[in-house]
C-alpha cells in the first residue's frame, strides 16, 4: 500500500519519512496553507529525497499550466492538482508535465474514476484539505473508486488501520495527523504512522 507523508516544511523530515517506509512525500506551495513553503525550499526537499521516494507537489491556487512548470522547476516526480481543476487544466497540465494526481472531495461530487481526469492516481480528501477533520467514510457506500486511489483526510497513528480497514484504498496521505502544531511534522509520529499502515497493509 502507498503512503505518503505531506506537508513536509524541512529538510531534516525527508530522511524520517524515508526511512520509516514511506513511498511519497509531498511539499505544499499555494497562499493559505500553514504548510506551504517556497519555491526555493521545496527544492532543498525534493533534492533531500534524492530519488528514493515519489515526491509531490501540491497546488491548489494556481493555474494548472503554471503548476506544471512549477513541478518542472522544483524537481518533483509528481503533480497534485487539489481542488476544483476541470478536465480542461490537467489536459494543460499533462501536456507539460506528464504525472499528474487529482485530489478532491466528496463535497464537490467528483467523478470517482480513476483517470476520468486523465490523472494517475485520485486522493479523496475531508471537505477541507488539512484541517486534520476525518471524514464519514461511509459516505462512500458501494462506490469506492477502483484502482490507484488514495484516502485522506484526518488520518492519524491510531485511527488508520481502521480507515484502511473500511474503506481499502490503494494508498493513504498524512499531513497534520503526524504535526505537534500546523506545519511542524512530529518525527515519532511519522514513524508510528507509517508502522501502522505497514501493519494494516499485511
């Protein structure tokens, strides 16, 4: 099972994420996140991983077209567009940049097939992208995506196994389920995260 840990605002949270099994990292560059950083740190991240893991990008406020050369110039291997994009932004998107994962939420009725986007991968977020609220998975009923799909939304250490359990996904997103405060990643808590889904996955 994929997991990734998002939200990464530090170098030194790379090798933590790395080492404790995690198969993504992601870094946020938009205006409102307590998570975003700049252009110039993503890099340091992004370069901190050096290979080993999918990194991605994280937009959310910014035209798909821009996002993509944003992706090009930070070094990720990924682009998450998050939100409200149309079908139309991540035609703009991929013809740039060629990875592209779409993240939304039950709140904007999305279409929940895998690739109806032309994605690689759908991430189903809580209403509002890291506010560290779970979401009813049940809500879902019978129609769970197929597929590379991803779950998130106010997941932590003691509440993932169970969600993985429920809603079998493909793979999870953390971010403020593993922080001691909105931007600060708690290394302890990575590592017992990713034990976790390590556990559940089995």
């Amino acid at each position: 099972m994929l997991a990734k840990v998002c939200g990464l605002t530090a170098v030194d949270d790379v090798a933590v994420a790395v080492g404790a099994g995690a198969d993504a990292i992601g870094v946020v560059i938009n205006r409102t996140s307590a998570r975003a950083v700049d252009e110039d740190l993503a890099r340091r991240i992004v370069a901190a991983a050096d290979g080993a893991v999918d990194t991605v990008l994280v937009v959310n406020d910014m035209p798909a077209a821009q996002a993509a050369h944003l992706a090009h110039q930070v070094g990720v291997s990924v682009l998450q567009l998050h939100g409200t994009y149309t079908p139309e932004d991540f035609a703009d998107a991929t013809a740039i940049f060629p990875r592209i994962w779409r993240a939304t939420s039950l709140a904007h009725a999305p279409d929940l097939r895998v690739g109806a986007y032309g994605e690689e991968a759908l991430l189903l977020d809580a209403p509002r992208p890291g506010s560290g609220e779970q979401w009813d998975l049940t809500a879902l009923g019978d129609g769970a995506p197929e597929g590379h799909w991803i779950l998130a939304g106010g997941l932590r250490p003691d509440n993932v196994a169970a969600a993985i359990a429920q809603a079998r996904p493909w793979g999870v997103d953390v971010s403020s389920g593993v922080e001691s405060a909105p931007g600060v990643k708690d290394h302890g808590l990575i590592r017992e995260f990713l034990a976790q889904v390590c556990a559940a996955s089995r």
